[in-house]
C-alpha cells in the first residue's frame, strides 16, 4: 500500500502521542485491507483446489473466457 505522508499525531500534555489523524482516503485503504485479511481468516480452514481446475471451471462457467 503507498499512504500519503501526510500524517499528523495528537499528543497529550506530556508529549505522548495518543492518536493519529491520516487522510480519509488512506483509511479507506486501510479498512479494505483489514475487510480483506478478515476474509482470508474466514476462509483459512476451507479446502483448496489446484489452480488448474479452478481455471477450469471458471471457464466451464462462462467466467474466464476460453
């Protein structure tokens, strides 16, 4: 992912940051990213196929052309 640098921090009255302020559409990346890796550990005990016959059958669907 390439983030802007244009972050800002928030600190408190010692100094310590206690938050950040990033550009909205880098936290849209952020969220997708996250939907993504959510996603992927939904999926992690799900049984997998070979590469060639998901082609396969995403052809015999009509999904990939041929």
């Amino acid at each position: 992912m390439n983030m802007t640098t244009s972050v800002q921090y928030i600190t408190n009255q010692k100094g310590k940051k206690t938050a950040v302020v990033i550009p909205v559409s880098d936290y849209e990346k952020l969220m997708e990213d996250l939907d993504d890796l959510a996603v992927i550990a939904d999926r992690h005990d799900e049984p997998t196929i070979p590469h060639d016959r998901f082609k396969a059958e995403l052809k015999r669907d009509g999904i990939l052309s041929r």
